[in-house]
C-alpha cells in the first residue's frame, strides 16, 4: 500500500479511506463475533462451559480490535492526505467510529493523544 502525504497532488479522497478502513477493521469485527457467537451455539449443547467462553470472549476480543486497529487506520488516512472533517464524517455514516467525544470513542488505543 502506497503512503500519500498530506501535500501530495494526489491525496487519497476520504470516501476510499473510509471504504479502506471498513475492510480492515470493521469486517474483522464482524467475523470475531460471528466467530465467538457461532462457536457458542456450536458448543451449547456438549461443552456448556466453553459455549459461554466463546460467547463471553466475542464482545471484548472485537473491541480490542476495533480500539487497536481505528486508530492506525485514522493515522493512516490523515498522512495519506484524506481530509479529517470528511474522513470523520463518512466514517461515522459506516460505523467505522464513533461521534467525536463520546464515551465510545474514547475507548481508542492511542498514542500521545491522538
């Protein structure tokens, strides 16, 4: 993947961005609960015990890698010169992220603010 600066002539348009980070961070949140979910349903009938881990373990393990992965990809979209008020708000349209300051959003791994 080639990186883009900011002052590129060709800057990366924030729609593709958003598309970009919909594949890499949003289906994988999708695939760990269908995952998770699946594999409870599956074991719900011979390992109760392990049916409830795997149902129990799907929530937190794709928030981490929702909270891991939004980040870089936003880092990602800013150097390669998206425009951060479109990129916000077309990620937000997705579900990509959440509204600037809600208790959600603050849940983001970063690094030194943001």
């Amino acid at each position: 993947m080639k990186f883009h600066r900011a002052s590129d002539p060709k800057p990366i348009p924030a729609r593709l961005a958003v598309k970009r980070g919909v594949l890499l961070v949003n289906w994988p949140v999708r695939l760990i609960m269908l995952l998770g979910f699946g594999g409870a349903y599956l074991f719900s009938h011979f390992v109760p015990w392990l049916s409830a881990l795997f149902a129990i373990a799907a929530i937190p393990g794709a928030w981490v890698w929702w909270s891991y992965f939004v980040p870089q990809w936003r880092r990602w979209a800013l150097r390669s010169g998206a425009d951060p008020v479109e990129l916000q708000y077309l990620a937000e349209c997705e579900s990509l992220v959440w509204p600037r300051g809600s208790f959600f959003e603050r849940t983001e791994f970063r690094r030194n603010g943001r």
